[in-house]
C-alpha cells in the first residue's frame, strides 16, 4: 500500500519475494512516488505489517521510518 491505497505490480511496480523476505521495487523513482508505504502479509497463524516512507531529495531517495508491527 502507498498512503492507504494499494499497490498493484505491474508497469514500474515490481514485488518479489525470496527465502522469507518481500520487496517492492519501483523503477525510474520520481517525486510522486514519495509517500508512506506499507506491507501487510498474513496466514492462518496471523498477520504482521512493515512500513517505510520514501522520502525523495532532489535526484536522491530516501527511505526513513521503518516500522515493523
């Protein structure tokens, strides 16, 4: 999710997931893409969630506030 709305992969947005660990990767990173961004997986033994937000400086990006839950 990005800012409450999901996040679908496709076109620059590409989510992969290996040996545990998920990724979102956005090619050709621009302004808009700057936000607070949330990962939300669950089974039947529960649910956990990661957020980050993306800060874009310039032509460089940040990512700051981690948080897992």
């Amino acid at each position: 999710m990005k800012d409450g709305r999901v996040v679908n992969p496709g076109g620059r947005y590409h989510m992969t997931s290996l040996n545990g660990t998920c990724e979102l990767n956005i090619d050709n990173v621009t302004p808009q893409d700057a936000g607070v961004y949330t990962c939300i997986i669950s089974n039947s033994q529960g649910k956990s969630s990661s957020t980050a937000a993306l800060k874009i400086e310039g032509t460089k990006m940040v990512s700051y506030l981690n948080k897992k839950s």
